[in-house]
C-alpha cells in the first residue's frame, strides 16, 4: 500500500485492504505475531485499531498472538479489555509431561539418525526436571548435553551429563 494521511490514512488503506481481499479475492487475512510479550502498548492499540473496522460480523481477520506466559497478564489490563475481547481462543502452554519430552527427544534423535540407546531413561526425566518441559529448553539442554557427552567420549547420555548440561546453563 502507499502511504497517504499520516496514521489514520494507512489504517484506513490498510481496512480497506483486508476487506478487499476478503470480499473480493476470498482471502482472509491471518496476522500471526511470535513474542507478542514484547509488543508495546501503542501497538497492541494500533492492533485493535486495525480490527475495529466492522469486521465483528464478518471472518475476514484472524489475529494470532503467541508468546510467554505474561502475555495473558498483559492482555488483561483494562487498557487492552477491547482488544481481549476480540480473542476467541486463549491458550496457555504448561510444558510438555515428562512422557512427551521423552518422545519429544527420542523422535528428534530418530529424525538425526540415532538411536534410542544413546540416552538412557533416567537422563530424559532430569531433561524434564531441568526445562519444566519446555520445548526451547529441551532444545539447548539437549544440545549442550550431546556436546558435553562427545566431549567426555560417553557412548550414552546419562544424568550426569545432563547435570553437567544444567550446570553450564545455569538452569539448576
């Protein structure tokens, strides 16, 4: 779009838009936001100024926002009650149970083309332990503990290496 009238031209172009593609092209718009924590106010304002635009009857813009866990905190303040209330869906991830990050760090294992036998059962529980099962946690505890492991020439992971992974994380 080009820009015309300063703010409240480009919202307008940019309803307007929304609208079009809806209307005429039959393409609904999705605006997904990673880290939405970290969003100001002014544009979480700005968000909701773009959803205000008579779309309340039509299903012309759907909005995902994902983020920490403060995310919730904050779209709870009465500053943001409006656009709060244009969410239909609200989600907290709790983290993965200690079953799941086993399955989570054994099929990712499998996708590299390891087997199962290079991490024993009782390191994979402390990986869940150490990250309250945190994918992205998971994720660079299991790096660090690989590096680690070929490191200390260990032919299998074992929670020793996992504390020693938690260590140079700081995640004790």
């Amino acid at each position: 779009l080009e820009p015309r009238g300063g703010k409240p031209g480009m919202f307008r172009a940019v309803q307007e838009q929304i609208l079009y593609l809806y209307k005429d092209k039959k393409q609904p718009l999705l605006l997904a936001v990673d880290e939405a924590q970290y969003l100001s106010t002014g544009i979480l304002e700005d968000i909701k100024m773009l959803m205000n635009y008579g779309y309340d009857s039509l299903n012309c813009f759907t909005l995902i926002l994902c983020g920490e866990p403060h995310l919730n905190s904050t779209l709870k303040k009465p500053v943001h009650e409006a656009l709060r209330q244009r969410i239909t869906v609200h989600y907290n991830f709790s983290g993965l149970s200690d079953s799941e990050v086993a399955q989570y760090i054994l099929h990712k294992i499998a996708c590299a083309g390891g087997a199962a036998s290079i991490i024993d059962q009782a390191a994979l529980s402390a990986v869940h332990s150490h990250s309250q099962g945190s994918p992205r946690l998971v994720d660079n505890l299991m790096t660090d503990a690989l590096t680690l492991g070929a490191q200390m020439d260990k032919k299998v992971i074992d929670t020793d290496v996992i504390l020693a992974s938690v260590s140079s994380q700081n995640l004790g």
